[in-house]
C-alpha cells in the first residue's frame, strides 16, 4: 500500500487542488500520510504568483531530497510545474515529477511510469571505483485541457467543517502582473447541476459551510446560469449554513449579486474585493477594466444593503511607473475603504506577463518598493486595530473548526474573523455563540457564553 504526502503552497484554489490529487491517489490505493518520512510518494503542490513564493519551494525541494534518495517519488505540481516545465527537473537536486493542473487525472499512471524507471537504492554500500547508476530524468506533464473541469473525481476533503467547491478553473482576463492565465489556462465554468449535486452531497455529510472558488469566481456562467443565480441556489441547499464565495472580479460585481448576498441568510455578509491600486493611471496599465470610481461606487451598493458587512481586498504597490502621488492614492483609498483585513504585496516581475515588457526605466527600485509596501501595511494594520477593537464585548456566532495550536478551540464567526477560546473539543464542527474578549488585532480571544446545536 503506497503512501501519499502533499505538501500546498499558495492560494485556496491550490488546497482544493491538492484535495482533488489526493482524492484521485485514493481511488488508487494510497493512503494519505502527514509526514513527508513516511511517504512513497512527495508531492509538492506549488503557486507561481510571486517569485518569493517559487523560491520558498525550490528551497523545500532541496530539504526533501534526503527522502528521494531514500527512494521515495517528488513531483512538483501546481502554477509553478506549468510555468517552469522542464527547468524544474534539476534544480535542488532532482524532481521525479513535474505536471500542471490540467493533469491530475493521469497523476497514478505517471508516478507508477516514472517509479518504473527509478533505480532502487543499492542495499549495501557501493565496491571502491564504482559509482551509483544515474538516474533516469523525470517526466513533465504540462498543456492545458479546455474541457477539463475534474467532473466525477472525489477529492479528500482536508476539513469536516468547511469545504472548497471550485467552480471556475483558470481565468479569460489579462491583467498585465498576473501569471494566473498562462499557467492555469482560460476560463472553464463547471456545470451547475453538478456544483449543486457536490454542495447536496457535502450538506449531507454534515459539512456546515461551503466556498465556492474561481480565479473570478462572479464571471461563472453556464447554460442560461448567472453567479448571483448559482449563489442564490447554493444558499437554499438543506444543511448549508454558511455560503462565501472567492475571489470576485470589480468588473462583474452587480446590484444583482449584492440583491441576493443582503436577502439569503445563508450568504455570509463578507466580501473580498480586489483593488489592486487606487489610482486610475495605475488601474489603467494593470488593465484592471474599472476606475477608482467605478470600484468605490460597488462598495457603497454593498454598504447599503449591509451596512455591517467585513470587507477585505487585495493590494499591489511599486507597479512599474507608479509615482509617489499615485502611491499616496493608494494609501487614501485604504484609509476611506477601511478594509477588515487585506492583503498586501510589492509588485514581483514574472517573466511571460505583459508588465515584463514595460520600460525598465520605469521600474521602481527595490528599496523604494518596500518602503512603500511597508508603511502600506502600517496604515492598514492601525485602521484593522480600530476595526477589531470596536467588536470587543459583541457576542458573535462562531462555526468551531478545529483545537487552536495553543489550546482551546479555534473557529471563525460570519464576517470570516478568527476567534480563539475555551471549550469541550465535542464542539468542533457545531456552532456555538462566543463573546469577544480581547484582540491582537488580527484575531480575537472569546469566551464561550452558549453552545448550540451541532451544524
């Protein structure tokens, strides 16, 4: 009986990729394992977005070659497989392994070709003169499907509590930073009728909250289907408490889709929505499609109709030939928007994306770049302490999720924010009513006023 190890990197659609490679594996006869020194098999499930993020898994493919040597497999699968190919084969010692995420389904018939191949670790030491055989080089497995969606593959769910249901896989816009298109592909929409029949069958088994997933997940459209009419019929499935959805594209957010995120209970009042920068010129050459003001007006719809509502968004400064008044509209859109949460970078080049091709006299020094992503980051994190400290004392719905790595229970309330508190670990998987006591201003520590039923 083999066993499998796999390790993610990366954004949620990676996790739910590597549930569905686990869960194709298992059809096989491998047992899943949570040690990469137990595994027959090392995969190493990998994002292409930023190059600290390629970077970070080259080193972890060094640090596993102690296991290859011990004649376990390691592949590398995910953005970076596709992007890099072939360069991946030698670098931190050797990769058996290398496929993109069009490829799963051929994941067992590959590893049992390449392990074919593998020459088995001698059992005593080698004779003075004579050296190991050369293995042989590893196979890539790249290319996109237009068709492939993994329709009838059960992945491994990770969570009993709350489960990814990808929607969506690649992504038909352009935006001249972004690496997503040309290693995921364009834009594939799942069938509704199976997207539903994967929420009944995850309703049924107890799971409480789903998410549904697309690189611009409100751009899903099927047959005659909207996104705004799938997330309203997701919502109304027998069991589901909690819907959210990740991650919308500004161009494709309606009145329609806030309509049904304010009148379904079931939809979480939570929002992530990208900005990426807060000045026009910016948007412009990130070929964003949508103004500031265009943007700032969909916050006002979605205020509206929930006033109470978390926002969190994504940000990206030092984009070649942004100016110092460009950056400070950045800042003050943050300051006006006053997201719950963000997430902040510095613009990394990735070679094949349009941006590449700027003139590099217009490319912002290093120096300059971190400085800017670092008083970003300030500013935001004083406006999420006022956010967070305005809840302490609220008594706030918690779905319980699993044991805090310090003890106690860990879970997460409607608006997606992290509380901590003590409790019987039977709760985990039901919700229970929490009183926020204290934050450190990106989590809470709650006490538990009342348990309810089990979701």
């Amino acid at each position: 009986m083999k066993r499998a190890y796999i390790e993610t990197y990366g954004c949620q659609m990676n996790i739910s990729d590597s549930e569905l490679m686990a869960g194709i594996l298992a059809e096989q006869g491998f047992v899943a394992t949570d040690k990469p020194d137990d595994a027959d098999v090392i995969l190493v499930n990998t994002c292409a977005i930023r190059d600290h993020a390629e970077q970070r898994v080259i080193g972890r493919v060094g640090q596993l070659q102690q296991y290859r040597r011990e004649g376990a497999l390691i592949g590398v699968t995910g953005c970076m497989a596709q992007r890099m190919g072939e360069n991946l084969l030698g670098r931190a010692g050797g990769v058996d392994l290398v496929m993109g995420p069009d490829a799963y389904r051929q994941l067992p018939d590959k590893l049992a070709e390449v392990g074919a191949k593998r020459t088995p670790r001698p059992a005593l030491p080698l004779a003075f003169g004579t050296h190991a055989p050369q293995q042989p080089r590893g196979l890539t497995v790249l290319g996109f499907d237009p068709h492939e969606n993994y329709e009838g593959v059960a992945p491994k769910r990770i969570s009993a509590v709350s489960a990814w249901v990808p929607i969506q896989r690649g992504c038909n816009y352009r935006c001249t930073y972004c690496i997503v298109p040309y290693v995921r592909g364009d834009e594939k929409n799942r069938d509704p009728v199976a997207i539903l029949d994967e929420v009944r069958a995850l309703a049924q088994d107890g799971v409480p909250e789903v998410t549904l997933l697309g690189q611009t997940v409100n751009s899903w459209e099927h047959d005659g289907w909207s996104f705004p009419r799938l997330l309203r019929e997701v919502a109304r499935v027998d069991g589901i408490r909690r819907v959210r959805f990740t991650s919308p594209h500004p161009n494709g957010f309606t009145r329609e889709l806030v309509e049904v995120m304010a009148t379904e209970p079931a939809v979480c009042k939570q929002l992530h929505l990208p900005v990426q920068s807060g000045h026009n010129r910016t948007l412009k050459r990130m070929l964003r499609r949508y103004t500031v003001e265009e943007y700032l007006e969909k916050i006002e719809w979605v205020r509206e109709a929930m006033p109470n509502i978390a926002l969190s968004t994504d940000v990206i400064v030092a984009f070649p030939g942004e100016t110092d008044e460009e950056y400070e509209a950045t800042l003050e859109l943050m300051r006006s928007v006053r997201y719950d949460d963000a997430f902040l970078y510095k613009y990394s080049e990735r070679e094949g994306t349009p941006a590449t091709r700027m003139p590099r006299d217009q490319f912002v020094p290093d120096e300059i770049g971190q400085a800017r992503l670092e008083r970003l980051i300030a500013t935001h994190r004083a406006i999420q302490a006022e956010l967070y400290a305005a809840e302490v004392g609220r008594i706030e719905e918690v779905l319980v999720e699993k044991e805090g790595r310090r003890g106690g229970l860990q879970g997460r309330t409607e608006s997606n924010k992290v509380v901590t508190f003590e409790g019987p670990v039977e709760l985990i998987g039901s919700f229970a009513e929490v009183r926020l006591e204290s934050t450190s201003g990106a989590t809470f520590q709650g006490e538990l006023f009342h348990a309810m039923a089990a979701a």
